[in-house]
C-alpha cells in the first residue's frame, strides 16, 4: 500500500501539532478534560480521562487517513467515543469538518464563544497540511492489501501525565517513565 508510511507519519505529526496546543493554556487545557463512565472507562485506573485533544487527534486521523485511503474508512478505529461535552452541558459529536470553517463551527459548540481564539487555532491544525521532507520514507512499499490494514488509534497515551504535564521527570536509559514526556499518539498499523 505505497503512501500508507507517510501518511501516518504525516498525521502524527499534525496530531502532536494538536496536542501541543491544548497544552499551551492551562485554563484551556482544563476545560478541555472530560471524565470517562460506563463502559467507555478504563476499570484499571480509579479515576480515567479524555481530553478534547483525544478526540480531536483521534477525528483529524480518521479524517486524514480515510480522504487519502478510502477504501480503509471503516478500518480506522480508536479508543475514544467522539461524543464530548459543549459548553452549555449538551453532547457534541466531534469530527472534522470538510473545510477549516466547519470544523471551527463545531469547536465553537464544544468551547463556546469565548474561546474563540483556541478554536481558530485548533481548526487550522486540523487543516494544515504537513509536508515530510523524507523522500526514502515516501518510496517504501509496504506491500499489504488494503484489505488486511486496520488502524486503531490511542490518540493521547498516558492522558493523565499529558494532564499533568510535569517536564521535570528524568529519563530512565533513554526512556521517560512518566510526565509530559511519557504522553504519545499511538497508531497501530
């Protein structure tokens, strides 16, 4: 499937792009956090999140992956339910927009109006387009039908130190056992 390894690449860095704007504001950041419940839970942690970075990331991948692979819409899957909380107590589903003003006019429902400015800049991620100056990467075929690729997505591992965001934590042979470093979109391919 030539194309598949830079694409994904491609939408991992526009998630980290996301990512790294929720982060920018505390306040934003907090608003931004909803509890899981139910089934949507995770039962090994007492207390479990999502964060409108989760779903935005997990959206914009689904998005990007199915308009450049149409025949994997209905392969990509992820962890989170793309229902969160609007400003007003209402449920918003959250998805893409087909255009930059589309996907604003919903982030707007799930901000409100006074954040106008952090859904401005949202949105824009969303759209821009990332280019990889990587030409070995673009020239790997990986070989695979279409048909025997799916994709699930955790779109912030390790929300709670994404939450947290300690930079202070020390690497552990090259390895962040927890804090901001710890936090990563993973994609399974």
């Amino acid at each position: 499937m030539a194309g598949l390894l830079p694409a994904l690449v491609a939408v991992s860095q526009k998630a980290a792009e996301v990512a790294r704007l929720c982060r920018a504001e505390e306040p934003l950041l907090r608003l931004l956090v909803a509890e899981k419940a139910g089934a949507e839970r995770n039962p090994r942690f007492p207390r479990d999140f999502k964060t409108l970075a989760d779903v935005l990331i997990q959206e914009l991948i689904k998005h990007d992956l199915g308009t450049q692979f149409p025949e994997l819409r209905g392969h990509i899957h992820g962890e989170e339910s793309s229902e969160f909380r609007d400003a007003q107590g209402g449920t918003v589903t959250v998805r893409v927009g087909a255009t930059p003003g589309d996907t604003l006019a919903l982030l707007l429902a799930v901000l409100g109006p006074e954040q106008a400015r952090a859904a401005e800049l949202l949105a824009e991620a969303v759209h821009t387009e990332v280019t990889l100056g990587d030409t070995e990467l673009a020239a790997i075929d990986t070989g695979v039908a279409p048909g025997d690729v799916g994709i699930w997505i955790d779109p912030i591992d390790s929300t709670n130190e994404f939450l947290g965001g300690r930079e202070d934590v020390a690497a552990v042979e090259g390895i962040a056992p927890g804090g901001l470093r710890s936090a990563l979109v993973l994609l399974g391919a």
